[in-house]
C-alpha cells in the first residue's frame, strides 16, 4: 500500500498536513482557507473532493480556518470530540459540516489508516494529538501544547515521523513588542506552546527509538527562526550522540516535499 504525507502548511497562521494510505485520504486540521488548502492539494496532484475524512486537533482559528466551507460544501467527514464541534458548529453556525464524533483516548479506523488520539494540555476546549498507523509506521502530530505529559511521550513512543511543535524561541519572545505581557503568560504557561528548548527536551525524551524524521512546527512568525529551532533540537540529539534522525523546517507559506512512507 502507498502512503504518503505532505505538510501543506504549518505555521502560528495556519496549519494543515495531508496523509494517503491506499484509497485513504486525509486531512489533518483545515487551517487555511478552502481556497488555499485546494490550491496545495492541486500543487501536489490531489484535490478536496477525494478526501476520505478531516481530522480536527481543536477549535482555534489557525487549524480549521477552512473547514465551514471545505466540510460544508463537499460533505467531507470531519472527526473531533464533542467539545472541539460544539465549539466548531458556534464558529460556523451556517455551515452543514458532517462530523463523526469520537472519544478523546480513543482509537479508531479510517480505511488502511488506525487513528489513536490523546488528550493535550492546550488552551482550548478539549484538545487532542494524533497517531496515525499506517502500512509506512506511524505518524504523530504534537502541533499546539504547553508541555509534554508522561501520557503524551508515551503515545507517541511508537512513531517514526513527527510533526512536532517549535513555537517560540523564549529571547525572542520576551523581547517581541508587539505582544502584551499577558499574551507570553498565556504562551509561556503549560496550556500554551512549546518553546524550541521544550521541543528539544521532547525530542530527547523519544530518542533513541523509532524516530527518523522530525518537522519542526507552528512556528511563529515574529518569535522564531527555522535555524534556531533547527539549533535546538539538532544541538540536542548532538549532546546524546544520537545518530539519523532528520530535522526539518516547514513553511507556513509553501508545502513540505511529500513523504513516501516505506514499511519498516
């Protein structure tokens, strides 16, 4: 079975990744707008109508920007626990999205791809991470948290790849302007984002093991760098003298190369 995997943007203004098993077409989050997410599906040979099923991480604005209209036009499946709707439908009042519900902790199939969700400590309604098991090894999505439980490491033990939030670097966070004091509490706080430092810690705490490719997420765009993120977790897996594992940037502009997942 061919699997593939493209991160079609991530970013603190948009974040959207694309997973093929077979005949099983996903969408992880809708953080774009329709528009946008089909004109990157376009730039990789695939379009919204052949999507199998949207998976929802939470409520907030940059990972279902796209969703009323994407959803509700197409009748995409879309699949969050109860609080992530109930807060998605007060977003979108008018739109007929077709959601499947699920428990948070719970597991379960989308064609050749199992999807096991798990609770993370984030400031939105009910917050989950993905694993999702395919024929290639699994795939974790670590895309918005404040800190990484023991529940959370062990969750994500199993993956090969991971989407791995890298927010902020904290110098450059302290010294942003722009930003009120209580806005970096909130991004600080362990209900926030991950630091490129807590990344790294992450990163430690997982390997060595089965991890061979990391995408370093969720950048922001006025406290981060790709090189300093890059830094972190690179300087890290350095100190432990762990070899073959692959760091990357995404973009929240532009498409990762797709990913060929091969079996293990």
């Amino acid at each position: 079975m061919a699997v593939r995997f493209t991160i079609l943007g991530s970013g603190s203004g948009g974040n959207c990744a694309y997973l093929e098993a077979g005949e099983t077409r996903l969408l992880i989050d809708a953080g774009f707008s329709a528009r946008q997410i089909r004109e990157r599906l376009a730039s990789i040979g695939r379009a919204p109508e052949g999507l199998s099923g949207i998976l929802i991480t939470h409520e907030h604005g940059d990972h279902i920007q796209g969703l009323g209209v994407l959803a509700g036009r197409l009748q995409v499946p879309v699949y969050a626990n109860r609080l992530t709707r109930e807060a998605i439908e007060r977003q979108f009042p008018a739109a007929r999205i077709p959601f499947v519900q699920f428990e948070t902790g719970a597991a379960f199939s989308l064609g050749g791809v199992e999807v096991r969700t798990f609770s993370v400590p984030h400031d939105a309604m009910d917050p989950v991470g993905f694993v999702l098991s395919t024929a290639g090894g699994d795939v974790g999505f670590l895309t918005d948290l404040g800190h990484a439980t023991r529940l959370i490491l062990e969750r994500v033990r199993s993956v090969r790849w991971l989407v791995l939030e890298a927010n902020h670097d904290l110098r450059l966070l302290q010294d942003d302007l722009k930003r009120p004091w209580s806005t970096k509490q909130r991004i600080l706080s362990r209900h926030g984002h991950l630091s490129n430092e807590a990344a790294a810690e992450v990163v430690a705490q997982l390997a060595p093991g089965n991890l061979r490719r990391i995408y370093l997420g969720h950048l922001s765009r006025d406290c981060n760098r790709p090189e300093l993120a890059r830094k972190a977790v690179c300087s890290r897996l350095d100190a432990l003298g762990v070899p073959g594992i692959e760091v990357h940037d995404t973009s929240q502009d532009v498409p990762c190369p797709t990913l060929e997942l091969e079996e293990p």
